[in-house]
C-alpha cells in the first residue's frame, strides 16, 4: 500500500548558488564587523603597559630586591580621600613597624586612570602633620590606582598601588 505525503514542495527550490550567496553573505557581515571593530580598537588603546617595557624588564631583579627591603621595613600606609573643589585630596598616613609617624619623606602621589593614560596625574605630597603627607589632583568620577612613592634622601624606599574610588 502507497501512502501519499501530504508534504508539496511550495516556492523556490534550494540550488547551490543560492546555499553559496548565503555563506557568502553570513562571512561578509562577519568580516565587515570584525574589520570595525579591530579599526576602532587600535585607534582607541595603544595597547602599551609601560613606557620602556625592556627597560622594565632589565630592572626587574632590582624591584625584587627594592621590595624585600620595603618588607623588611615593616611601614603601613594609609590612604584617605577627600573632595577639594574640582580636585580631589589624597592624604597619605606613613607610620613604622612600632606605629609611630615617619617624617623627612618626599612623597609622590601618581594617579593612573585604568583606561587610558591620557588622564594620569603625578603630584608630590606635603607633609601636613607628623607623617601625614597630603597631595591633590584634578580627577574626574571613576575607578583610579595611586601609586604612593616614598623616597629619603634620593632613594626610593617604600612604593605601592592602591586602588581609588572618585565620586
């Protein structure tokens, strides 16, 4: 017994040229907008980390040493932020292994603004009270890192990063 299909092929029939006009279009959309967005990322991020990235890598065993000599020295920093007019103050508290204020310090305070470098600020800090070192910049609402420097005497002798909520 032959049973008929209610099944009746209706409109175009489905041809290898219009199969290859298909692909052809799905991979040309594709590459149109990768092509986009490879263009506006380049001109967007520089994509560098550091200004001599070599030279970075050279002094690394330096660094290495520089920060077992900050382990060693046993001080804590704090950081406090306070809104300053259009700018924004940093007061930085230094204080010993036993908590006692560390005076005599030059300060840098560097503001790094994680998506683009054209933000960055790098202001010194003045002492305002036995190691209390205040510093201010312009910055606008965001997500910032502070790298607090602290150098006597020509040589650098404590340096971390700390992130920096700016409301």
């Amino acid at each position: 017994m032959k049973e008929e299909s209610d099944y009746r092929p209706t409109g175009r029939v489905l041809t290898g040229r219009m199969v290859l006009l298909m692909l052809a279009g799905f991979f040309g959309v594709m590459l149109v907008v990768n092509f986009i967005f490879a263009t506006y990322a380049v001109k967007t991020f520089s994509g560098l980390d550091s200004d001599n990235p070599y030279d970075s890598g050279l002094a690394y065993n330096k660094e290495i040493a520089a920060s077992k000599a900050q382990a060693e020295l046993g001080w804590t920093v704090d950081l406090n932020r306070a809104p300053d007019g259009s700018a924004t103050q940093v007061a930085v508290t230094v204080k010993d292994k036993a908590g006692q204020p560390i005076t005599g310090l030059d300060v840098g305070l560097h503001f790094y603004f994680p998506a683009t470098r054209k933000l960055d600020h790098q202001v010194s800090a003045s002492p305002v009270a036995d190691g209390v070192y205040s510093g201010s910049a312009p910055l606008q609402s965001g997500r910032w890192d502070v790298e607090v420097t602290l150098v006597r005497n020509g040589e650098r002798l404590f340096r971390s990063r700390n992130p920096l909520i700016v409301e």
